[in-house]
C-alpha cells in the first residue's frame, strides 16, 4: 500500500502527529519535498519531539528515506540526529536512507537567501534557511547533491566550478563575496560528507521494491496545499510543490500506485509569514486560538495568524490533491468560544464565489461569507472517541465532513499520540 499524506491549507496542520500515528502500519516512511524550513512536533508521552528533516516515523521501526524532491542541510541533519542519539534513538543508516540525489544547501544559499529578503520591498516571509536558493540551483543544474558531498574532490571541483558565478551573485545583491572561499564552512562539509556517505540509497529504487513485496510505504509532506509554488497563493509560496501529486513525481514513484491520500486539516486555520488570509481574526477570539493552539512555528518560532475554517480554501485542496480521507486536528482548540463561524463562501467585487480566485490579489480581496455554528464549553482533550465529544462538537465535525465530501478517519483533540481517535 502506497499512502500520501499532505496539509491542506497553509502548514503547520498537524502532520507530524497523523504520521506519527500511523507510522506503526507502514514499512517505510519517506520525505518527499521541502527543506528544514518545515516543522514537525511529535508528542510521546510527555516528551515533545521537534523534527526539521527526519521524517516523523523515527520513533518506530520503520525505514525512513530523505527524497531527492527535498533539499538538505547536512548540518541540520547532523544535529537533529545527535539530539535524538542523546534521547535514546540511534538514526543510522540503517534506519535512514538519503537518496544520492537528494540537494544539499550551502552556506551560500542562506546567504543569498537573507541578502533577498532583506532586498525585498514586499517580504514573503522566507524561513532565510537557503531553501529557495537550492531549488533554483537545481533546475539551473549548479545543484550540489547528495553524491557530491560524499566525495571530497568531487565537491571541491563543483565548488571551484560555482565559485565565480556565487561570488558574482552575493556581490550584487551587496554581500560579502569571500564566503565562497571560506575554508572552515568547506571542511565542514566534507566531515559531514563522510559522516553521511554510508546512508546514500536510491530512494525511488527502494520504494518501488517495497511496493513489489506487498510492504507499505508512507510519503510524507511538508508545508501545505496553499504554499505549493505552482498552486498556492503566489508569490507567498514556498519553494517546492507541496500536493500529493509531487510525491509520485519527487520520489520516482508512478501515480498507478497510489492508493490512499490523506489530507490534515485544521478545525480552524493559521498561517504563517505573509499573504492573503480571508478569515484571518485580527482580535481576542484570533489571541485565544493562537495562544490555547500554541500557534507559534516549529521552525521559526514566529507567532501563526489565526482565522475561522475557510471552505473555499479546503475544497480547492481537495481538488488539487485527491484525498481519500481526512484527518481533522486541533478541534479541542475550538472549545469556549460562541458562536464558532465556518467561511462557506467569498464576495469579490459583489458576486459570491464558492471556490478560491485564481490571482492572488484577488483572493486578498474576497470577503468571507459565514454561517454561524453552536460553540461548546466542554475540555475535549480527554476525549477518546466520537461518541464522547459534546454534541455541538459532533455536529461541528459532521458539518465539515459534509460540506468537503471526503470521509473524516481521525479526530485530534491534543498533542500527544493518545489524543486522537478514529471517527
């Protein structure tokens, strides 16, 4: 069985939790896109886990993979790596493979990623972790990949090969040139080269042969439908396309054999960084989301804006990754609060739209629509099945069921693993 999972609105939905849940039914999990500028938290036990690149499964026995649709920071990797040694998890290469050509960001695509932004008159909220700027060196062909940085004088040649055009690029953007010739930050690479050599597999290669052998292969994203940079809400997109169908594509993986997509989807909804965010809540009831949420990023720590459940949104990402099923999470955030308002369409310009406009500034533009819903008083964290939930809290859930068409499989209500149960 082959399963993709992917957030359906802009991150930060809870997907680490979902496959932390799952992981035990799968042989594999693997990462498909994105960099360290993606977060995942896992709760076991009390114990919060802050994983940027390990794929969320780590705490099973499941193979995981890093994909050559991703783009790595050794040294991310590297410390993540040692946090979990130091918590009792060994991540070797045994457990983790990393596809040859998986992108590795380099110390200069943070830098230019940082000299970018800072240019910028209208910020996008980059992460400034050098995301961008490994992607744009991988469809320019100056990519750095995995087998480079395993092989000292392979990446030494590359790097004598890019050196003029970095140089020249960090100059007119008004940063410091001789980052490129920085022996301390190269030696580094090359001892996290070694370090790393003994995980290089072919990911699609491994994935393909599970599939063969019946075994059951988890795809992982990062980030959510609406930052995707084809599909989402250009120009405050990331740099990789975040839908499910980039997962066939990024790991090498045919669409044939796909059997399941799962969607996270938040009871309400967040953002963070800048761009377009209809319901956004500018008031107490978006303070009493953000704070009884903890919505604050994995990654970067910055405050996410709240705002009410946008159905247009949703259901645009339904249609742009397929889902099979839903995993809802977050809804015990929602309690306290009357009544609760669901977006069930826009007004742009005196007509009503019941889908997202394509252009970005329109969508900026649209004012929601809603329809009023019962709230509830109750503290559903120790709920522990559907039947238990308060019933303005069920019907809350089967009205979002209902108006997406696409079968609810998981209801969270809290961080940990214990805290979400099957509808």
């Amino acid at each position: 069985m082959f399963t993709i999972i992917t957030g359906s609105q802009f991150g930060d939905e809870g997907k680490g939790k979902i496959v932390d849940l799952m992981a035990g039914q799968y042989d594999l999990i693997v990462r498909f896109q994105g960099g360290d500028n993606a977060g995942h938290t896992v709760v076991v036990n009390g114990k919060k886990y802050k994983l940027h690149l390990t794929p969320s499964g780590v705490l099973f026995d499941a193979r995981l993979l890093i994909g050559p649709g991703t783009v790595m920071n050794p040294q991310t990797l590297a410390k993540e790596l040692d946090t979990l040694e130091e918590d009792g998890t060994l991540v070797d290469e045994k457990k983790l493979g990393i596809d040859a050509k998986t992108s590795i960001i380099m110390p200069y695509h943070v830098e230019l990623d940082g000299l970018r932004e800072s240019a910028r008159t209208e910020k996008i909220g980059t992460t400034k972790r050098g995301i961008g700027y490994a992607y744009i060196d991988k469809v320019a062909r100056d990519e750095l990949q995995m087998a480079d940085l395993a092989d000292e004088t392979q990446l030494r040649k590359r790097l004598e090969e890019l050196r003029p055009i970095k140089e020249a690029q960090i100059e007119s953007m008004g940063g410091d040139p001789h980052i490129m010739e920085d022996e301390t930050w190269i030696l580094q690479y090359i001892e996290l080269g070694r370090r790393f050599a003994p995980y290089i597999t072919d990911v699609s290669h491994e994935i393909n042969t599970a599939l063969d052998a019946g075994k059951n292969v988890l795809a992982e994203g990062a980030q959510g439908a609406f930052l995707d940079v084809i599909h989402g809400t250009q120009k405050f997109v990331t740099s990789s396309s975040c839908i499910a169908g980039s997962a066939c594509a990024n790991l090498g993986v045919g669409p044939t054999r796909v059997d399941e997509v799962m969607g996270i989807v938040k009871a309400y909804i967040t953002r963070v960084g800048e761009g377009p965010l209809p319901t956004e809540l500018l008031d107490s009831t978006g303070d009493q989301i953000q704070k009884a949420g903890g919505e604050f990023g994995t990654t970067t720590g910055r405050p996410r804006r709240c705002g009410w459940f946008d159905l247009p949104l949703v259901k645009k990402s339904v249609a742009l990754n397929g889902y099979t099923h839903i995993a809802l999470t977050k809804l015990d955030v929602l309690s306290n609060i009357h009544p609760l308002r669901v977006c069930t369409a826009y007004e742009l310009d005196g007509m009503r739209l019941d889908y997202p406009p394509e252009s970005t500034s329109d969508l900026a533009r649209c004012k929601p629509v809603y329809e009023d819903v019962p709230g509830w008083d109750e503290d559903l964290t120790g709920i522990l099945n559907m039947n238990d939930l308060p019933p303005a809290a069920r019907e809350y859930v089967d009205k979002l069921e209902s108006l997406l068409g696409v079968p609810f499989r998981y209801i969270s209500v809290g961080p940990g693993r214990e805290q979400t149960f099957i509808k």
